[in-house]
C-alpha cells in the first residue's frame, strides 16, 4: 500500500510510516505547486512519483499521519521558509478594487465629518464678530464660504442686516479665523475630488449597481457587505437592511420594535420620492434590483443597469 | 513573579498575568514589560487576549506546553499568537491563519520577528487549501466569529494529533444574536461533552464568550 502525499516543500511516497521516494521542490516549485494544490490539482512531480510507484494519493487520514512523521526540526524550519513566502506573495496580491473603493468611501464620510466639526467651531468663533450671519447662512459650506470670501460689511449689505451686536476685530484677531475657513474649504474641496474620483472608480468596478444605486450608496453597500462578492451572494432583504443595523438588530431581540424599511438605500431618489405607504414597497423593489446588479457586477454579466432602473422608475 | 500552576511560561504578579519573553526586548503591541532577576516578562491583558481571560478565570487546563506545535485559526493581528509564542518557547512553532490581508500583514510583522510563528492568509473553511501548508499540531486553537463556528473547529480537528487539546472560543452573538447566551454555552457544551475538559465564561473581560478546552480521544 504505496501512499503519495505532497507538502509545500515536495511530494513523498510511504509504505507505511517508511518514505521511500521523494521529490523535494525547489523554492518556485514551492510557491507555484502550492496554489495548484491549494486548488486541488495534481501536480507533476506527483503523476510522476504515482506512476512510478504505484501509489495513491492520500486520504485524510493518512495525510494526518505522513505530516506527523515528516515533522522535524529542519523539516519545520523549512515549512517556515518557504511559507513566510508564500504569504508575502499572497499579501502582494491581495488588494482588489473593493478595498480602495471602499477606503475612499471612508475616507468621504471622514473628510465630511472633519469638516462639519470644524464649521462649527468656526462659527462659534466668527461669531464673536458677527453672530447674525449664523442663522442667516444654514449650510455649512455656504456659510465658509461666504465669510472667507466677503468682509462683514460686505455681508451684512448683501444679507440686509443694519446693526450687528458683535465687537469689531482687528485684522490680526481676523485672521487665524480665516484661516481655519481656508482649511475648511480645503477640505470641502478634497471631498468633492474624493467623491468623483469614487464615481470613475466604481463605473469602472461595478457598472450596474452604480447606475440603479448612485455611487455614493453603492460604495456604502459595498463597504457594509464587506466586498462585491459578499454583496453579490447577500439576500435582497439583507441589502434593503445594510446601513440599518441598529434598527434591525434592536426588532430582532424585541418583537414589540418595527422592523425598519431601509437602510442606506433610504436616500436614493426612488424611495426618497416614494409616499408613505409606499416607501416600504420602493425600498424592497429597488433592494431587488440592487441584487440583481450586484450579481451580474460581480460575475462581469452584461450591462443591464439602464433597464433595471428604467424598470424601477415606471413602477414608481 | 509567581507561576500559574502547569502552564508554562505563565506567571502572574500583582494581580496580573505574565508571560516569560521568548524574544527579549520584543514587543509588538505596546504591551508593559517587567524585568526581574534578569529575565523579562510581557503584560497579558485579559481584556485583549481570551485566552488570558480564561486563565484569569482559572481554567484548570489548556494543553499548551512548550515546544508545543500550534495550529491558530483566526490569527488575527497576533496579540494571542505573541503570548502563545512566549509558551512554547523558541522550539515551539505556531502556524497563525487569517482570512483578512489587513490583519495578516500585522501578523507578518510580528512573524518576522518571532521566528516560532508562521503566518498564513487562507480561509479556515477550507482546510484543503492549506493542509500542505502545515504540520500535525498538539493545539488546535480557534477564535473565528462565525455562524458556523463549531462546524469550523470540527472540520480543522483532522490537524490534531490524538491526545492533542482543542481550545475554542465561542461568541454567543456570531452563532445566534436572538437567543441566550447561555442556552447557545449549553449547546456547545453538549456538542463537546464526550471530549470536553474544562471551560470558562470569559465575563468581565469579555461579555457573552466562552472557552472550551477538549482532549482528542482515541
């Protein structure tokens, strides 16, 4: 009972516990044979080694035990060699296009928080100058804007302001605080780069769900599934629920809690614009298609994207 | 620095738990070190490490011995990998898997310093794509937050020898968010019964885990 076993660092034949052939592999031999063993394939030396001594490869259970007698100390230093390179090219290998799409989309959301934090602070200390502005300008960027550009005078003649009750600052005392403005605008400015360069990106990646989903929520999709992969074999209702987790967990451990319709697919202009009664229905259909675009991204299908949202769009 | 009676390398001082450096002067996790009698030790934080909290739960046996050869499923970074790696002493070996590039990168650092470690990026699933890669191991260590968790362990068993311990960590909330932990640790148990030694809930280092330690029997 001649037995064949292969490790990464050649392929044995044993009678028993006694080798009585061998192949040793060199260190490409090494790196290459792996995968292919990885994969389940028969490699050369093996075909040769069975022919030649009439072996067979080995079961579970006698690979158990051909590892345990072939586990000496230079044996083991070896598997250590040749393993710490086959990891490293492993990990030179590893990085896809999920990965940097969704460090960008990350990367959005971070830039956007940096900058929301710092308007505020911004407007707490610009108000020591002119707190009517405040309330006349809401959004953030607007308001940054407005006031690195324009001087209060200025302002206070556009936005129809008589009086104001903050005290008057020196140029000195003006200027770190438009400063911090620049940096905020800088930082506006990066998110509006980061969020196109996201769009070519994911186009180039996953054409159809970028066209039924946006970018923006396709990359959060994305993100939350982990990779386009898992998002592509996820259910329909999972990706209805992906951003949603909070809401869906907290129903899950008490029944008396509403389950929630949607998660990040809640700001996409389908279900945005769907009517109350509808919004449930919106977000299930569009989930649906979703899937179906993920699924045909992933296994690189045609593109159907178009008529999935034309499809959405009629119904709703 | 008093010892933590049978396992080796383990020691405990001041209400806190140690390990013996195997590569003094090393360390990879900003982990505190203190130096007696000439000889350094590595703060084992049982707030990092489940195995730490099992010993600081007093877990009567883990199997780890030195020189033992580890089989670590969900290597991770390899904060555990690092402390198992002072257990074994240098003429031990630890193969540590992870499925994430991101954490085997980490992982290939700390292995390229300790040379008792040996990472690999596979998938614990699949045990075919890795079985050449390895040798047979006297601890079968897993810590995976899966669904399928047990079935995982159960799958890697064929890499331990007979008479070889298992140590699993579970996760209550990875297996079944709704149900109760305790009913989830009392399945478990039953599942393992036949092989089991000892095991810990691992509160109040960790909330709804448990380590289990079995004994591969003929």
């Amino acid at each position: 009972m001649r037995v064949l076993y292969s490790d990464v660092l050649g392929s044995y034949v044993f009678e028993g516990t006694k080798l009585i052939a061998k192949a040793d592999f060199s260190l490409d031999q090494s790196i290459g044979f792996s995968r292919e063993i990885a994969e389940g394939r028969t490699v050369a030396p093996e075909k040769e080694l069975m022919q030649k001594y009439s072996a067979h490869k080995a079961s579970q259970e006698e690979a158990s035990q051909i590892r345990e007698v072939m586990a000496d100390k230079e044996h083991l230093q070896d598997l250590r060699r040749v393993n710490m390179k086959i990891t490293a090219d492993d990990l030179r290998h590893s990085v896809t296009a999920d990965h940097i799409i969704i460090h960008t989309i990350n990367n959005a959301e971070e830039v956007t928080r940096m900058a929301n934090g710092l308007a505020k602070r911004l407007r707490e200390w610009y108000g020591l100058h002119f707190p009517e502005i405040n309330e006349k300008i809401e959004d953030n960027y607007g308001f940054v804007k407005a006031i690195s550009r324009k001087d209060r005078k200025t302002l206070m003649d556009e936005l129809k302001i008589a009086e104001s009750i903050g005290s008057t600052m020196a140029k000195t005392e003006l200027e770190p605080i438009l400063e911090l403005a620049e940096t905020i605008l800088d930082l506006y400015e990066q998110k509006r780069r980061l969020e196109l360069y996201l769009e070519k990106a994911m186009k180039l990646n996953c054409r159809n769900l970028t066209v039924v989903a946006g970018s923006l929520i396709a990359a959060k999709l994305i993100r939350d599934a982990g990779s386009l992969q898992k998002l592509a074999k996820t259910t329909s209702t999972t990706i209805q629920m992906l951003g949603a987790e909070k809401a869906l967990f907290r129903h899950l451990k008490n029944r008396a809690m509403k389950p929630p319709k949607h998660g990040h697919i809640v700001n996409h202009p389908i279900v945005l614009g769907a009517s109350r009664p509808m919004k449930g229905k919106a977000a299930r259909a569009l989930a649906d298609k979703l899937s179906i675009a993920a699924k045909v991204d992933y296994f690189k299908g045609e593109f159907i994207g178009d008529r999935l949202r034309q499809e959405l769009e009629e119904r709703f | 620095m008093k010892q933590v009676q049978k396992f080796p390398n383990i020691f405990e001082y001041k209400g806190k738990l140690y390990t013996l450096n195997s590569y003094p002067k090393l360390t990879h996790f900003e982990e505190k070190t203190v130096l007696q009698r000439g000889l350094e030790y590595r703060e084992f934080r049982p707030e990092r490490s489940k195995l730490a909290a099992a010993v600081m739960n007093k877990i009567s046996q883990i199997g780890i011995r030195q020189a033992s050869k580890v089989l670590y499923l969900g290597a991770s970074h390899g904060y555990t990998p690092s402390f198992i790696s002072d257990m074994v002493g240098r003429q031990g070996i630890i193969f540590g898997i992870d499925v994430a590039p991101q954490v085997v990168t980490r992982l290939y650092f700390v292995a390229s310093r300790r040379n008792n470690i040996i990472p690999l990026l596979a998938d614990c699933n699949k045990p075919e794509t890795y079985h050449h890669r390895i040798t047979q191991c006297d601890i079968l260590y897993q810590d995976i937050a899966q669904r399928n968790q047990l079935e995982i362990f159960l799958k890697n068993m064929q890499f331990l020898k007979q008479g070889g311990f298992g140590i699993l960590a579970i996760k209550a909330k990875s297996i079944d968010v709704t149900r109760q932990p305790r009913h989830i640790f009392r399945e478990i148990k039953q599942s393992l019964e036949k092989t089991l030694v000892d095991y810990r809930e691992l509160h109040p280092y960790e909330k709804d885990h448990a380590l289990y330690v079995i004994k591969k029997q003929e």
